[in-house]
C-alpha cells in the first residue's frame, strides 16, 4: 500500500489552514491515540476502549447491514471510512466480511493525519494481501471531492469527531458528497452538546488547559508538555445532526450513545477491584441506556450520538426505523467504558 495525498488547488486556503491544526493533534499522538481509541490493535473485536460501550451498539449495526448484503446474494462489497485514524473500523468491516463469505472486498480509508494513515497501512499489511481484497489507506480531506463514482459506495463510515471537526459552512458540501457516492448505508457518530469534556486524542488527564467555545465552534487544548493547539470543533445536538443529512439520506435512526457508561466509569488508580469487576452494574447501565437513548430528555447529554441513514436510491429491504431492539443491546461483562 502507498500513501497518497488528494487536496485540490481550488480549494479554500483557510479550510486548509484548519485541517493542517486538527492533522497536527492526531499526527503528534500517533500510536498513543491507537491505544486510546481502540484500545489492544490485536484484539480487534474486543472494544475494550475508552468508548466500549458505544463501539458494541456501532458494530451491531454495520454487523446487521452487512449480514443483509451478503443475505440479499452479493458477494461483492465496497466499504469508505472518512477519517479512518488508524483503520481499526475498516479492518472490522473487511474481516467480517470475508467470514461472511464476500469474495470481492473493496475498502478504502482516509485521514488526515499521516501517523495515522501509517498505522492503518502497517496494521492491515496482511489483511490487504489477502485474496479478493482490495484495501487502501490515503491521506485525503474530507471537504474535497471523493475519488469514489457516484453510488458506489455500499457501507460508508464517518465516525467520533470526524464531522465536529468540519468547519460549519462545509457540513452540507460534505454531507452531499457522501451520500453522492453511497449508494447504500451509512453511519456517523458526533460528540453531543452535553457531552463529558474530551481531550481527542488524548485521555484526559495529560491535559493541562481545555476550553472549548461553542459560539465559535473553536476548542483551545494545551497538553502536559505545553504544547498548544487551537482548531475547529463542534457539538451537535440530535436535530443539527439529523438536519445535516436529511436532506441526502433516508434517516433511519438517530440516537444518543453512552448516556451512563463513561458516567460511571471507573478508575483502577482510585476505586477497588470488586467495584471494577461488578458486572451486574453493567447490565443494569445497559437497560438504562436502551430506554433512554432516543428519549428527548437523555439524548442531546449522550457522550456520542449516532445516526444510521440509507440512501434513498438503495435498493434492498431497508432495516425499519426505531433503532436497535432489546434484544441487540449491550451485554458486554467486561469494562464497558
């Protein structure tokens, strides 16, 4: 695999300008935001990250839509993941879709960030060179044009605080292009405007100063080590994020994430193994969560909140709106975080 990096000359000096400060955030974490996000790169499945919980309810969906591809006869696919990191969910979907019999798998990933683009090329080496795959891994902005033919794209990604970083007056450009290229599924996750305060590619206690400025959608972050950085970020409420992509997509659902888990979350340096081990709690924040993710009063204060949206061109049996059933909900009896 080769690195390869798409800007177009016309493009806007200032977008750029903000992708290089939110590129040098996740450039300088490099492998250090692998293990924060994804936790152990060598336990895929085992979401065991920060954001546990909300990776389960994540994989649910892409698990059920691809599980209904293949059901539909198709034995190729295509997957995009728009600003993959270091390519933990594309490596999810390829492998998936290998065991579930897809013989010919196209998949490209893209970020802005070169470290992590070259995780993603060194984590997939082997997965690449797998028969009847076709994976790639660029350094691409999301505000460009994608290389992709219109409706091409079968289950399209774009994930955590992709969009959050996308300044406001490009949201609608972007959301048109994906759903351009999709002809199929697609699933986005944004921070909510009640969510716990972030540190991006970095756990939270190695920074030192934090202030994020809604009217402006600017975050100013300085690290342990005084380094500084100001970018572009925002929160979305449910409505913003549903207006953002109705007018492309037929939404499917839109729901919070992680409303309790991150919330009662524990620390090995401070609480005591029993409480660390206490799965019924688990259980007990996963009801909650499944009653609560939808409603008005809980969703906007979601750490994540995710949306599933279909092209309206798709062809197939779309899966029914109302979000995940009782049934699909998490019974994780490890950390869920």
């Amino acid at each position: 695999m080769t690195i390869a990096r798409h800007r177009q000359l016309t493009s806007d000096p200032a977008t750029h300008r903000a992708a290089d400060e939110i590129a040098a955030i996740y450039n300088k974490a490099g492998k250090d935001y692998l293990a924060y996000a994804d936790g152990d790169p060598a336990r895929l499945f085992s979401f065991d990250g920060p954001h546990g919980y909300a990776d389960q309810q994540i994989w649910h969906l892409l698990q059920r839509e691809l599980a209904r591809l293949r059901a539909s006869g198709k034995s190729s696919i295509r997957l995009l993941d728009a600003g993959c990191g270091p390519g933990t969910w594309l490596r999810r979907l390829v492998v998936h879709a290998l065991e579930l019999g897809f013989t010919d798998i196209k998949a490209r990933g893209f970020d802005l960030a070169v470290s992590q683009v070259h995780q993603a090329q060194a984590l997939a080496r082997r997965l690449s060179e797998a028969s009847g795959i076709h994976l790639r891994f660029e350094v691409a902005d999301l505000t460009e044009r994608l290389p992709e033919a219109d409706a091409s794209v079968d289950v399209a990604l774009c994930l955590y605080s992709v969009l959050s970083h996308i300044p406001a007056e490009r949201l609608s450009d972007v959301a048109r292009e994906i759903a351009r290229v999709t002809s199929g599924y697609f699933v986005a996750t944004v921070r909510s405007i009640g969510s716990t305060p972030s540190a991006f590619a970095y756990p939270v206690e190695n920074i030192r100063h934090l202030q994020l400025r809604s009217d402006r959608n600017e975050c100013e972050l300085e690290l342990s080590d005084g380094t500084r950085n100001a970018f572009n970020f925002r929160l979305f409420s449910a409505s913003q994020l549903r207006d953002c992509f109705t007018p492309h997509f037929l939404i499917e659902e839109v729901r919070g994430l992680d409303v309790f888990h991150t919330r009662f979350s524990l620390d090995r340096r401070w609480n005591p193994p029993e409480l660390l081990q206490d799965s019924g709690v688990l259980d007990e924040l996963a009801l909650l969560e499944e009653a609560c993710a939808t409603k008005a009063a809980f969703i906007d204060r979601a750490t994540h909140i995710l949306l599933g949206a279909r092209n309206g061109g798709a062809q197939g049996n779309p899966t029914p709106s109302g979000g995940l059933s009782a049934g699909d909900g998490c019974h994780c009896r490890k950390r869920c975080r």
